[in-house]
C-alpha cells in the first residue's frame, strides 16, 4: 500500500511538473527575454519569449519599463523581425537600459520597409538611453526591382553602442529628428553603415543632436542601388556634422558611391562639417567615386564647420566634373595631408593647406614639394624651383 501511494505521489508530481513547462509565462521582471520565431522547443513553450518585435517592443514600452537599477537583455535568435520602436518616459522611470542581442548579422534581421509615408525608422528611440545593439542587422528590406524608405531615427539625446551590426538603410541613414536636453553619444564599433540615396534625399549619417564615434567601421553612401536607372539629381554626403555636434572616425573607412553612369547631377561629398560642427578623421580610408556625371568632393567645411584630417588616405574619380578635395567656404580643415604625386587636371582644392609632389619636369630631375596657390594658373607652387607649374 505504501509503495502505491508512492508511486501515486510521484506520477502526479510529474504530472504537475508538465503541465506547469506546459504554458508560457512572462515574467514581468525578468532581466533577459527572448526573440525567436517560435517560442516552442521539442514541444514545450519557453517561458519569457515572444515571437514578434510588436509584441516585444509593447511590453518594453507599457509593462516593463526598464532603467539602470532594472536593464534588460534581448536575445534574438535567427530570423527576421519588425520595426524596433522604443519611447522611453523618465517620469515612470522607464530610461532605456536594454540591450538587443542578436545571433550575427546574417542570421538576426530587425526589417522594415516604410513605403512613402511615416514613421520611416527601423529602429527608433524616443527619449531613451544606454541602448546596446551587438550582431545583428538593420535593413529596409530593399528589392531587387526598386527602393523601400527606413533608416534610423534617434530623438531625444541618450547613449548608444553598435558592436557587429550590419545597417543597410535607405534615404536619410541616421537621423536626429529631436534633440535632447543634453547631447547624446553614440559608438560604432566594428560595424558598417550603408545608406542609399532615394529620390533626392540622400545623407548616410546625419549627426545634427548628438556626437558619434566610428572606430574599425565604414561608412558609405551610394547615390542609388546598382542597375536601378532612376537617375537622382542633388548633393548627396556620406557623413555630415552640424549644430556643434561633432564625428569622430578612427581606424575605418567612409565611401561616397555612383555606382552607373547617369545623368544625375550635383555633387557628391565624402565629409561635410557646417554650422559649427566638427569632423575628426585619424587613419581613415576616403573613398569618393562616381560613375556618374558628378563633381565629387572628398572633405567640405562650411559656416563655421571643423574638419580634421590626420592620416586620411584618399581616392577620387568621377566620369565627368570637378574632383576637389579639400572645398571651404567659411569652416576650416587641418591637416588634409599630401597626394602621391601631382595630379592632373581638374584636381583641385579651394583653400590652401594642400600639398603634394611634382615628379616630371623639375630642374634637377628630382621629386619636389608643390603646395596648393591660388595665383598660379595651374594652381601648384613647386617649393624647390620656386615656380608655378605649367
């Protein structure tokens, strides 16, 4: 009798035990949740997971609130996920604290594709703060045949940091819509940033709020998506600095691309700093190459906009228009550093402070130093034999 009431005990405490692994629950604390395609494994349902971004992004929002004292980490497993929109409310203490994980770039995908209307962001922050996004990546889901809207809109100042995330946006890139009442920080590390330029509109990151760091990262902008022919006209910039915000790529590398020869006009910037914004470049690749009838432009300051330019390495080509590397107009740009050897026409700069060799021609056959002059026709001043060049 014993051992069946034993047995009895036993089965129906495994009983219990099943059911109870039977049914999911969310723990309204929890500290890590999940983001999967399904919540199910060997056919038991995982506790503190969901299957959609909405229905994740709504309990961050409206139920768990999370902030320094409380963070929250996501891990997001393989699969494609919707728009990751947070708005955050330091009244209800809910200050941001979360941290996305996601399973590498090809594997986690946050998606969205806006169409022509609002809201355009992939992902958006509203307000909040200490949001990290690892191993994971950001697309507007563009097709072959034609051009979706989304980027990234960040409002609100706060601190972010990108490590390992793949982000390939359309339109704008990174915006700041909103400024917060102190100036944001945001870190990208290891990371590539790529925006299109759609119908017009076309800067990769714009830092208007907020200061930013590259470091091991590229950044680009491409006029359009390869083989799409619609021909965009206007100035298009890969990085952008202004309102006292400032940039900061080290180690990385940035690109301003045509990829088709075109009609398109205007002109296509690696670097702008204006209205007293602030660029620092140390051991940075510049790319600016346009297939396109563009003039292309490697750095450009303006309205009290700052570029420095240490140990930057540059590459300019266009089919047809100017090629200018250093382009001033009320800013100021340090240390733009040399050119391998003199170029040839129309390479230019519109401000001095450019240097650059001159191999042929010279009185003794020797290389000399030519620094940029505005009064030789040739626009070149060789140091050695104290003339312009032809």
């Amino acid at each position: 009798m014993k051992l069946f009431a034993k047995t009895l005990v036993n089965t129906t405490l495994g009983f219990f035990a099943f059911v109870t692994c039977s049914y999911a629950a969310i723990d309204n604390t929890a500290p890590a949740v999940k983001l999967q395609t399904s919540c199910t494994e060997a056919g038991v349902a995982l506790n503190n997971c969901f299957t959609s971004m909405g229905a994740l992004t709504s309990w961050i929002n409206y139920t768990r609130l999370p902030n320094k004292t409380a963070p929250l980490v996501v891990n997001i497993g393989p699969g494609t996920f919707g728009r990751l929109a947070l708005t955050c409310n330091a009244a209800a203490n809910y200050t941001g604290y979360v941290s996305f994980s996601g399973s590498g770039p090809k594997q986690s995908v946050i998606q969205f594709a806006a169409g022509g209307s609002p809201p355009f962001g992939i992902i958006e922050s509203n307000g909040c703060t200490n949001l990290s996004f690892s191993s994971l990546r950001v697309s507007s889901g563009d097709s072959a045949g034609g051009m979706n809207y989304g980027y990234i809109v960040w409002n609100g100042g706060g601190m972010s940091q990108w490590s390992n995330v793949v982000a390939e946006v359309s339109a704008r890139g990174w915006s700041e819509d909103t400024c917060g009442s102190t100036k944001g920080e945001h870190y990208w590390m290891g990371s590539r940033f790529v925006n299109t330029a759609l119908v017009g509109i076309g800067t990769g990151y714009s830092a208007t709020c907020d200061d930013s760091w590259f470091i091991g990262s590229e950044i680009t902008l491409t006029t359009r998506k390869k083989g799409i022919l619609t021909a965009y006209n206007g100035d298009f910039v890969a990085i952008s600095a202004a309102n006292n915000t400032e940039v900061h790529v080290y180690g990385s590398v940035i690109r301003a691309i045509g990829p088709d020869a075109s009609t398109s006009t205007g002109s296509l910037t690696a670097v702008s700093a204006t209205s007293n914004g602030q660029v620092h470049l140390h051991g940075t690749g510049i790319d600016v190459l346009s297939a396109e009838a563009r003039n292309v432009i490697a750095l450009s300051a303006a309205s009290g906009g700052m570029i420095h330019a240490n140990g930057s390495a540059y590459n300019l080509s266009t089919a047809s228009g100017t090629v200018t590397r250093i382009a001033n107009n009320g800013g100021h740009i340090h240390a733009p550093y040399l050119w391998e050897h003199i170029p040839t026409a129309p390479l230019i700069s519109v401000t001095g402070a450019d240097m650059t060799t001159v191999a042929t021609g010279t009185s003794d056959g020797h290389p000399h130093l030519a620094i940029y002059d505005t009064t030789c026709v040739s626009k070149w001043y060789d140091t050695v034999d104290k003339v312009c060049r032809p």
